[in-house]
C-alpha cells in the first residue's frame, strides 16, 4: 500500500505563527498529580508569545486602513511585542520603530535591531511619568503620522483590544481542541493581559467551569487588585515582560476566579529544574506562570488539567537569570550546573 503524503506548508513567517504544541511537563505533573501542560509559545517565528499580538494588531490596522502599504508601526515595549512587530512588520512591507527601556536584556536588543527595527531606548520610570516608554511610543507615533510619506500608526498593545481578540480568536481555541476540551485550569502572568484574558474568554465560552487565574510577580499591583481591590504593589521582580501596574483595556470584562503571587525564588527553581530534568530553557515570565500552574494545581487537588505559557525561550535571559554572576549579586537561586555550564 503507499501512502498519499498531504502537503503541511504553511505561507511564509505570518503563516508559522501559532499552532504550538502543548507539551506535558513531566516532573511538574508527577509532583503534583495534576497533569500540567505548557504552551509551546517560545516556538513561534519571533521566539516567543507576542508574534500572535503583533500580527493581531497589524491585521486590525490594515482592515481598518489605518495602516497603509509601505507605513511605520510604532510601538513601546518591553522587547517580545517590538521583535514580532519588527518581523511581521518586514514580511508584510512595513517599518517599524521600538521603543524600549534601557532596562530589557541586551539579547532582546539585538534581536529587534537585527528584526530591522529602529531602537529607541529610554529611561525606566513609571506609568504616571510622561517619559515612560508606552507614552513616549504614543507620541513618537503621532509625530511620524505627520512626516512618514506612507503614515504611521501606534500599535498599543496595552489598551487596543485587536491584541487580546488575536488570543481569543487563535489561542484559546487551540488550547481548547489541544486538550480535547478536558481542561480544569488557566493561569498565566499578565503584561499587557491580551494572553490571559483573551484565552480566559475562549475557554469559559467553551465551558464555564474552567477555572481561571492571574498570577502576578512581587511588585505588580494586579494581584492586589483583584484579590482586595486596591492597585498597590509590593516588592519587585527580575522578571520581564509581565507586572502591571493598571487595569489595561485587554484586561477589562476578563473573566477571573482568583489571583495569586509567585516570587522569583519560586519561578527560578522550577525554571532550573525543567532546565535540567527535561532540557526546557526558558524565560522567566515562564517561570512565574509556572509556578502559577503549581499553585492552581495544589488549590484544585490532584486529578485536573492545568494549562498555562511557556512565553519564551531561555537563550533571551542569557546575560541575567543564567548568568552565575548576575544570580550571586541579586542573591537568587544558583544550581551547581548552572555554574559549571556556564
Ligand atoms: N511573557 C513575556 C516574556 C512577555 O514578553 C510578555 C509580553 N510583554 C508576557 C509574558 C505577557 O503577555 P501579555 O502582554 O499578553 O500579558
């Protein structure tokens, strides 16, 4: 009998975004009885989740004409968002200019310039400063609206909904058919929330039962929002990518059932583990949602399904969290391998 191969091919890098595996974690799901999957978003085209948004969002603009054939896309952002945008952006025609704080590993840099991009880097301050990277993005857009001969638009992650209704429409459906629709659990950390609550709105859709929850960093205010409904923070977090200090757009009507913290101790050890147990080198936003599942699964009790995202790749944080050097000065968790291999 021969086979008759069907053609898997999809249309360039906009058509390889999406479709990740959702992998079993083995040591996690032992440890706690639950059966605890990850979503293989560290293997989209950009490396890592924000592919999905950064196509949303430019999809929208171009259905509502806003952003015109050869046009400049604008955006703030922590690294991940500018590195997809800056990608899509160059398979589909368009410029793009990133602005990001000087604070974001040096890894994210170079990828967004060798992305194509223009890097703008500015200083860290918070929400409420005028300087602050989202607001400078905001400004730096509508300046170049008037002087880009092709125009040029603000991506707005944080506050335009065409980047949760990308998860909506795209993640939250694969995770749903992925798990044959026996899940009991979500949970992941917010940045902008278009991952979490987009996904949150697929599922509950789906089934109402599925239970979902935020997992927050020390020193963003979410968790306290949600759990006491006071927009206070405590302590920080080497974590990048996630901590909101606000209730973004993406995060408005989200369905929630609870909210819980996770300290860096925590999502560095289970980041170390998978590591060197089952050869997954990944962010530390990972590291935090992960913990989050481990939270979620000892609240569920054993027996549930947990999902949450494995947001990017390891080799991103090269120069912080597996870096001995930079562990030792912030006084985080070392393994002896890390030491060695490094
Ligand atoms: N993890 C990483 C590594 C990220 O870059 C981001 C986006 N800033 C997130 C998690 C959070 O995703 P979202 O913006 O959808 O909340």
């Amino acid at each position: 009998m021969t086979d008759t191969p069907s053609r898997h091919i999809v249309d360039g890098l906009v058509g390889a975004i999406g479709n990740t595996p959702l992998i079993r974690l083995r040591g996690l799901s032992e440890e706690t009885g639950c059966e605890i999957l990850g979503k293989a978003e560290f293997l989209n085209p950009g490396g890592s989740v924000k592919d999905r948004a950064a196509l949303a969002i430019i999809r929208d603009a171009e259905a509502r004409g806003t952003l015109r054939p050869g046009g400049t896309i604008v955006e703030g952002t922590a690294g991940n968002t500018g590195i997809g945008l800056a990608l899509v952006g160059r398979a589909l025609g368009y410029r793009s200019v990133i602005v990001l704080p000087r604070t974001q590993s040096q890894e994210k840099k170079d990828a967004i310039r060798l992305a194509g991009a223009k890097l703008v880097e500015v200083d860290a301050v918070p929400y409420k400063d005028p300087g602050n990277y989202v607001h400078y993005s905001g400004r730096l857009a509508a300046e170049l609206a008037k002087t880009e001969p092709n125009g040029a638009i603000w991506a707005n992650q944080f506050d335009n909904t065409a980047n949760r209704d990308g998860h909506y429409r795209t993640t939250g459906p694969e995770i749903w058919d992925q798990t044959g629709g026996r899940i009991d659990g979500f949970t992941c950390a917010v940045g902008t929330g278009g991952t979490l609550a987009g996904i949150a709105m697929a599922l509950k859709e789906r089934d109402p039962k599925v239970q979902i929850a935020l997992t927050d960093p020390l020193g963003a205010s979410l968790y306290n929002w949600y759990a006491h409904g006071e927009l206070k923070a405590e302590g920080s977090s080497i974590t990048e990518g996630i901590g909101q200090g606000r209730v973004t757009k993406n995060l408005e009507g989200m369905p929630l059932d609870w909210a819980q913290q996770a300290t860096d101790e925590e999502a560095l050890t289970i980041l170390f583990r998978l590591a060197k147990e089952e050869g997954l080198l990944l962010g530390g936003s990972t590291g935090i949602n992960l913990a989050g599942a481990v939270k979620m699964a000892q609240r569920l009790g054993p027996g549930h399904t947990i999902v949450t995202i494995l947001a990017d790749h390891g080799s991103r944080y090269q120069s912080k969290l597996y870096n001995p050097e930079f562990l030792r000065e912030k006084g985080l968790p070392l393994p002896d391998w890390l030491e060695t291999a490094a």
